[in-house]
C-alpha cells in the first residue's frame, strides 16, 4: 500500500511539472506585446468611432479647418436661408468673414468688400436673418461685409431667371468694385460659392401620399436645382467647348443639401428620398459632364430644426408651422427639411454642428488652387452613420433590419408619438407586449 501511495504521488507530480512547464512555454511564446498594442488600437478606434458625426476625411479636415480656418469665399448665394441650416450657414459665413478682416486689416489686399446674398420665400424671416447678420459685424472694426436679401420662391420659373440675373449684376458690379478685374463685356459675374438648401418635405408613408404631394416634393427638393444650375452657368464658359479667356471667372463652387435618404431607404420619406436621390445623381451626373465644376454634395441626417411634426401628413413653411391637412391645398416652401420629429434628441444633430461641417467640406476650395470635381460628404450621428456604411457595404444585411424598424416607425407615425424620443419606442414595445395574448 504504502509503494502504491508513493507511485501516485510521483505520477501526480510528474504531471504537475509536465503542466507547468508547458504553460511557462506556451506564456513565452503569446506575443504579449502585440496583443496588447492590438487592443489599445482596438479600444482607441471604437471610441474614435462612436464619437465620429461624419466620414472620417471630413472629420480630420474639420479639425485641421478649424485650427487653421481658411479666406472663406468673397461672393456667396445662399437660397434657402430664412430658418434652420442655411440660416446658420448665413450666420458663420459672417461671423468668418469679420474675422479673417479683422486679422488682415492691416494689408489692403486682404481687406475687399464681400458680398453674402440671402435667398427665401419668407420676406420676414430674411430679414431677420440679415439683421443678425449685422449685428455680428457690430462686434469688429471693419464692415466690409455687405449683405443682400433677395427673394425667391423656388417653384416659380420666372422668378429663378430673374433672380439669376440680379445675382449676376451684383457680382459683376462687386467685382468691378473691388478691383478685381477690369470691367469689359465678356467679363464673367464673380459668383464663388452658391449653396442650394432650399426644399420641402412630408413625413407619409408612400401608399397614403397624396399625388399633388408627391409633385410639390419633388418640385420643391429636386427641380428647381435643375433649372436654376443651367441658368447660372451660362454666364460662365464651358471649357469643353469655349476657348481659355482671361478677363472671365471661374464657375461658382455649388454647394448642394442632399440627404442621407438619397444614400439609404428611409421609411414614411418615400417622396423626399425619391426627390433627393434624384438631385444627388443628377449633379453626380453633371460632374463627369463638366470636370472643371466644383460640387460639394452635403448629405446630412435627422439634423435638429422644427420643420415637422411627427404625426402631420402635410409639409410646413418656412416658420416651422404645421399647413393645413389638406393635402390638396398648394404646399409650402420650408429651408431643407429633416426627418419629423417635435423635440430635441441626442439622435438628432445640432444645426450649428451640422453648418459647420458642411462649410469645412466646402473649404476645399477656398484655397488659392481649388480643387475642383465632385465631393460627397456624410453628416450625422451614431448610430445613423454606422448604418449607412453597413448599407453602402452590405445592403441585403441590412435591409431586414430596415423592414423591421420601418415598420415599428409607421406604428408610432400612426399613434402621433416622437419618433426620436426613445421613450416612444418603450412605450411603444410595452403596450405591443400588452395587447399580445398570453399563454
């Protein structure tokens, strides 16, 4: 017994060693210090990611852009400006422009006037937008800013033409102003930057849309910027076909609001998507047409501006008022409409975040070598910006999940609830659970 006890004893110990030794070997040979530089980076990247509104590029561009802001542009067409995106827009562009004069008031090369119109069906709002304008310029030394309302109503043709015809005389005086160029009859309007914001939306679902909606949705999103773009680069040549000329400008840089609708399905927008996906190619289009343009397509997400109800059927104004629920009634022109919701939500961006980042997008030409060719910039917040990669890289994986929430988003349209409060969605889910039938 007692050599049996003893023989057990060796073996356990034998085995004992034998495990430890090849656990010290097997330890040797993990490369412990890549694994751990492997799961910092990981670490460092989700937590890159998460905080990220846009697509990478632009938000290093950002960054550099705001340490480093560049001369924004000196002549500036912003359609759309009475409220929401293009009224902030409208806002920075001034703050910008006072101070880049401010800073090269010293040297009067630097120091020509500037020139920002602002364009909106809404008199009253413009003016205000204006106003708040001025009242930031009060805040510098210099006031070479001057600031022009002009207004447009979008659905109207004859309106756009003479619209574009005033633009193009107040450029055209403004570059002889300010010495640009010597005044001659070929000379070219000194339009650098235009910015199409304006449009209008319906939160529906597409069976229930009414026809004259559908029309007034793509009007408003998607026709005006086809007619009103050829109306404006007439006055400038086409290299293509029209010799170089030295006494003509540079077409404007065209800053188009897209959507993240045109890149991704989005339930109860059928129309507006089908608007943008239709203004988004076609300048997609353009630039392979004309490489010597310079398009920058902002497609921003759900952004925070009150233009919508959660449970209206028909578009608003320009005020963020609810229109009659007529859908028959003639519909209204509102500045860039985002998906319907009626209150704040961290799932919706700020609208300053969101002109921000659409301005550093268009900085890539505000240097002296614009770059020119198309642009396409994604702007909005996790988890939206996640999804729209997946759907770019992995579309049929993600479209059941669509269908799932598509169809949860038109229960709460139908219950009048907040689409982006997720309180809506528990109370949603709580009452589905209820009404359920028990076992």
């Amino acid at each position: 017994r007692q050599c049996y006890i003893e023989i057990v004893r060796g073996k356990i110990g034998h085995s004992t060693r034998f495990l430890l030794a090849e656990y010290r070997t097997t330890t040797m040979m993990i490369p412990w210090p890549r694994l751990v530089a492997a799961a910092t980076a990981t670490v460092g990247t989700t937590a890159f990611w998460a905080n990220m509104d846009c697509n990478p590029s632009l938000y290093v561009r950002e960054r550099w852009w705001r340490r480093n802001p560049p001369n924004p542009p000196q002549s500036t067409w912003i359609i759309g400006a009475s409220s929401g995106i293009g009224k902030e827009m409208a806002l920075q562009l001034s703050q910008q422009h006072q101070q880049r004069q401010q800073q090269h008031s010293s040297t009067t090369a630097d120091n020509h006037g500037s020139l920002l119109i602002l364009s909106s069906r809404n008199v009253d709002a413009l003016e205000q937008v204006a106003q708040e304008c001025r009242r930031q310029q009060q805040h510098y030394e210099t006031n070479d800013l001057r600031i022009v309302c002009l207004p447009l109503d979008v659905t109207n043709l004859p309106q756009l033409e003479s619209a574009v015809q005033q633009v193009c005389e107040l450029t055209t005086t403004q570059q002889h102003d300010n010495g640009r160029k010597k005044q001659s009859e070929s000379c070219s309007p000194a339009l650098d930057m235009v910015v199409m914001n304006a449009g209008s939306g319906v939160l529906s679902p597409a069976l229930e849309t009414d026809s004259n909606v559908v029309q007034t949705v793509l009007q408003t999103n998607a026709l005006w910027p086809m007619i009103l773009t050829p109306l404006l680069l007439q006055h400038y040549p086409d290299p293509t076909r029209d010799p170089p000329n030295s006494t003509t400008s540079a077409p404007p840089q065209l800053l188009i609001t897209s959507s993240i609708a045109a890149k991704v399905p989005v339930p109860l927008s059928a129309s507006y998507a089908a608007a943008k996906a239709a203004l988004h190619h076609y300048f997609l289009s353009l630039a392979t047409e004309r490489p010597d343009l310079v398009i920058d397509l902002a497609c921003p997400g759900p952004v925070d501006t009150q233009f919508h109800s959660n449970h209206i059927q028909s578009p608003v104004d320009d005020h963020g008022e609810e229109d009659s629920r007529d859908l028959d009634s003639k519909q209204q022109v509102q500045e860039h409409p985002q998906q319907a919701s009626s209150s704040s939500s961290p799932l919706k961006m700020p609208v300053q975040r969101c002109a921000q980042l659409m301005l550093a997008a268009a900085a890539r030409s505000w240097q002296p070598r614009r770059s020119a060719g198309v642009q396409e910039s994604w702007i909005c917040q996790q988890p939206t910006l996640t999804a729209l990669y997946l759907y770019q890289w992995c579309p049929s994986l993600l479209r059941p999940v669509l269908a799932r929430i598509g169809t949860k988003r038109v229960n709460l349209w139908r219950r009048g609830l907040d689409l982006y409060n997720p309180s809506s969605w528990t109370a949603a889910a709580e009452s589905s659970n209820e009404s359920s039938p028990k076992r």
